[in-house]
C-alpha cells in the first residue's frame, strides 16, 4: 500500500473516532433545561426573596420551607414562608386581574382587587398555613410526595382582604350550595396540565376567617405566594387556600378533581403501613394538634449553669390549643409549658418553659400539644400513603456542657 492510501485510510480512521468520540461526549452532556415559559416567574426570583436558610426539596413544582429554629417568631415573616407550587409561578398584573363568582347564585358577579377593596368590609388576621405534606419524612416506612422535613411547610403570617363570606352573600347562596371551589391562575409546563381547583365546604367558606386576600405581613403578596389575589383557608391543608384565584364558583357537591380526589386524600380508615391507597378515602381538611420546638435549635451547645428557655409554636387547624407539656425523661414524665395569650382563632400559640439541667450531656426535650376536645399529639402519626398530617411529638436534643 502506498504512503498516500494509508495516510488516507487513517485520516478516515480518526475522524470516525473523533466522531465516536464526539457522539459520547454529546451523550454525557445535561440536557438543557427547559425554557421559562412566559407569563411565569423563574424560580431563581422567588428564591431571591427568600431567607438563606430556606431549604429547597423540589424544583418543578417549587417546594421549600425553614427548619424549626428557623421558625421562631410569632408571626412568620414574608421571606420564611413556606413555597408550594402545584404548578409554576404566574407573573400577573394586579391592575388587570378580577375574581369571578359563579355557580349556585343568584346572581354572577366579577370583581378587581380595587372593587373588593371598595364594597368589603377589609380585615387583617393572623393564621395557619400548612401544607398536608409537612414533616413527610418522618414517616417509616417512606411515604410517596415532596419530601417535606421533619418540621418544614408551615407558617403563620398576618392576612389582609376581604371575608369570602361577604363576596358570597353579594353574589346570594341558592338552595342546595354546599362547596366552594376555588380556581388558581398558575400555569404549568403543558397547556393540557390539570388547572390547580379545590372546592372547601360552605361553611367553612362562610367563616369569617376565610378570607380573599391581597396583603401579607403588611405588603402585597409575594408572587410566589399567590399576587395579586389568592384565598386563606386557615387551620386547613394549604391547597385549600388556592393561589392566584381568579373564580369562585359554588357548586352542589365536592369538586371532582386532580387535587380533590387524585392527590389531598386520606383512607378512610386506618391501613397497614406500606399498603397502597385504598378506595374508600377522605379529601384532607383541618389539621390535627400539632406544636414545634423553635429554641433551643436541634444540637445546640449550652452551659450546664445556666437556664434553658424553651420556646415553641403549638395549634391545631379548629378548634384551640388547652395546653402544651415538655417531656425531659423521653416521656415518662411531663411538665406544663407557659402558654402566651391567645390570638386569632387559627393562630399558632407561643409556648415556654424553663429548665435548669440536672447534668452534663446530651439532653432531650420533647413537646406535646393538646387541644380544648382533650386530643393530644402521638408520639407517632398514623402511617398513610401520601403521608399527610404529620403531628408526632417533636424532640429537640442539645449538648449541655460544663
């Protein structure tokens, strides 16, 4: 073979490696991440407006939440507050949206965020936020959903808007209303993705602490967090407080839906652990008793001479909190907490309660809450598919030191 054929044959030879070569490397490469469709926030700007130590369990949906010792005040501040999308992040204009409401009335009516402002009677309250997946992964065996923390998706800021109830009377109740579904304006990926429709009892609609709300903490809506406009259904699962609501309509029966019958339901009766969904189940509602360990934070190094001040947050989504006991003996024994004054009726209660240590060590303390119908925290929650309503008692360990 002479010198040019096989300078020829090898120049073939490594191009096709290098092609090879090139299809590999083409392989290994990420894929690009989708487009941010428009109309919607990039999740990089929620975050933005976020505390740095909010902890970020999914990307799409946008799920994120603080830790315990992250949670100690008594009215959560716009940027701890809990993110859960369902969907993606509309980027909406206040002066154009309006909420409309229809169904089982007398009459249909549509308002702007100004017209709401203007005929209602306007009310701030503080209450309840939380999501029915909060604490998720503290159940064993591991149950299906965004792996919430063990105190992560929950917050209780101060709402301002106008009561459902009068936007609903407005409009007049025909006989035989019995839900309120609440449809959010948040977009998804597909055009074919389910829109975000929860419908809520009409009595707990015409409670006066269900609101249409526009403020919170004092200023507009955080985008994320349902600008311009979104429902507070407080003491209850978080979907049903839709986000970016844009209609109300009253309906005859329960919504039948992705988030009232695919996801947001409970068996009906209690199951193995493990076991799959049964078909007999329950839509998600109030949440059970429930309380937290805000100070001292989990780990936390402290002088065995000196006092420790613990600090907490106890509720329960209806109903109030009677008392709130901390356990230093893994629960053998248990001690009255000091409760601070109660507030709104769905807000969280601060709890105290001093100890001086007997010893040098690691220490444990444990909270649990009980309620005015005697309903007391378990030490561990009723297993469930979903792994909804998380309300074991929270412990808290530190190092006391010499």
């Amino acid at each position: 073979m002479d010198e040019s054929r096989r300078t020829f044959l090898g120049g073939v030879a490594g191009a096709g490696a290098y092609l090879l070569l090139g299809e590999a490397a083409a392989q290994d490469k990420p894929a690009a991440a989708p487009a941010q469709p428009a109309g919607t926030i990039a999740n990089e700007a929620v975050k933005a407006e976020k505390h740095a130590s909010m902890q970020y369990h999914s990307e799409r949906p946008l799920t994120g939440s603080v830790a315990a010792h992250d949670h100690d005040f008594d009215v959560t501040p716009n940027e701890r507050m809990f993110v859960r999308n369902n969907l993606l992040t509309p980027d909406l204009d206040a002066a154009q949206h309006r909420v409309t409401v229809k169904g089982l009335v007398d009459r249909e009516l549509s308002f702007s965020v100004e017209d709401l402002k203007q005929r209602f009677p306007v009310v701030t309250l503080q209450g309840m936020l939380e999501c029915a997946g909060s604490g998720r992964t503290n159940f064993q065996p591991r149950a299906s959903g965004t792996a919430w923390g063990q105190t992560g998706g929950m917050g209780c800021p101060k709402w301002t808007g106008v009561r459902v109830a009068d936007v609903l009377k407005a409009a007049g109740l025909k006989s035989g209303a019995a839900h309120v579904a609440g449809q959010g304006g948040d977009p998804g990926m597909i055009a074919t993705a389910a829109p975000v429709i929860r419908s809520v009892p009409i009595a707990k609609s015409m409670d006066e602490n269900t609101l249409l709300a526009w403020d919170m903490n004092g200023v507009p809506l955080p985008r994320v967090h349902g600008f311009p406009l979104r429902l507070v259904v407080p003491g209850w699962v978080g979907s049903a407080s839709t986000k970016w609501v844009h209609t109300l309509t009253v309906l005859d029966a329960p919504f039948k839906g992705t988030y009232m019958t695919g996801s947001y339901v409970t068996p009906k009766f209690a199951i193995e652990p493990g076991q799959k969904m049964p078909p007999d189940t329950v839509s998600t509602q109030s949440w059970p008793v429930k309380s937290m360990i805000t100070f001292p934070a989990q780990n936390a190094r402290v002088k065995g001479a000196e006092r420790i001040t613990v600090r907490g947050r106890a509720w329960v989504g209806e109903g109030s909190i009677a008392r709130v006991e901390i356990s230093v003996d893994e629960g053998v024994t248990w001690q009255r907490a000091r409760l601070a004054a109660r507030g709104d009726p769905y807000a969280w209660r601060t709890f105290t309660f001093e100890y001086q240590p007997q010893r040098f060590g690691y220490l444990t303390f444990l909270a649990r809450a009980w309620d005015e119908r005697g309903n007391a925290q378990p030490m561990v929650s009723a297993w469930n598919p979903l792994g909804y309503f998380w309300n074991g008692v929270h412990r808290v360990g530190v190092l006391v030191e010499a």
